[in-house]
C-alpha cells in the first residue's frame, strides 16, 4: 500500500508529487509531500557537520546556507545527537542562510540541523 498525500487537486501518492516518503531524511533537499498554508510545498533538508557555537551575548549567527528560502517551516537544531530544546533558540531566514539566536543561558555548539521550509518562485 502506498502513501497517499492530499494536494490542492486532489489526492495523490508521494511518488507521483515527486515526494519523499513522510518522515525520510536525506542531505539532499527533497519534497516533503507536504504543503504550507499557501499552497507551496515544503522541503526538507539535513544539515550535518557544523560546529556552530552560540551563547550568552551572540548575536544572529550563520548555521546553514541555504537558496531561494521563502520561509522556515520547522527548525530541529541538535547537538552531538542529541535534539536542543526549541525554545532555547530563535531560528530565521537571512540572505540566503538559516540564522539562529541564543536564548539567554544557553551555550551550545550545533553539529547537525534538520530544516523544512517553502522556496520562493513556487
């Protein structure tokens, strides 16, 4: 049996969207099967090999790079495998990258991202 999605025409499988399987995870950009509330599809991608140190007192700082960003879905920052409480972080799209701000008290140094996001264009 495989996986149907619902699209603005209707209901399709994730193969026909171009789409990869719900909750699969690659380096590689690759559709989400999913849509954001303005119709556009969402993308996912795995950032792996940062060392991207935040603190107390950091300003906006460059995580990833990233192109054509509309806006930023969902934003799981981890830390030597393990996922960094949300909150802790503020996440944003700025020329091109994905941004990302300390809470106060946090000092941390991201090694991996999993971003999901809409393009512009689309």
């Amino acid at each position: 049996m495989s996986t149907k999605i619902k699209t603005l025409t209707g209901w399709k499988t994730v193969a026909d969207c171009g789409a990869a399987a719900p909750y699969s995870y690659s380096t590689n950009e690759q559709k989400t099967g999913g849509y954001w509330i303005d119709g556009k599809p969402i993308y996912r991608k795995v950032f792996t090999g940062l060392s991207v140190t935040v603190g107390s007192g950091s300003n906006w700082t460059h995580a990833a790079q990233l192109s054509n960003v509309e806006n930023l879905v969902n934003f799981i920052p981890y830390t030597n495998n393990t996922s960094i409480w949300q909150g802790a972080l503020l996440a944003r799209v700025d020329s091109g990258y994905i941004d990302v701000y300390p809470a106060s008290g946090l000092n941390v140094t991201i090694s991996r991202i999993v971003a999901e996001y809409t393009k512009t264009g689309e």
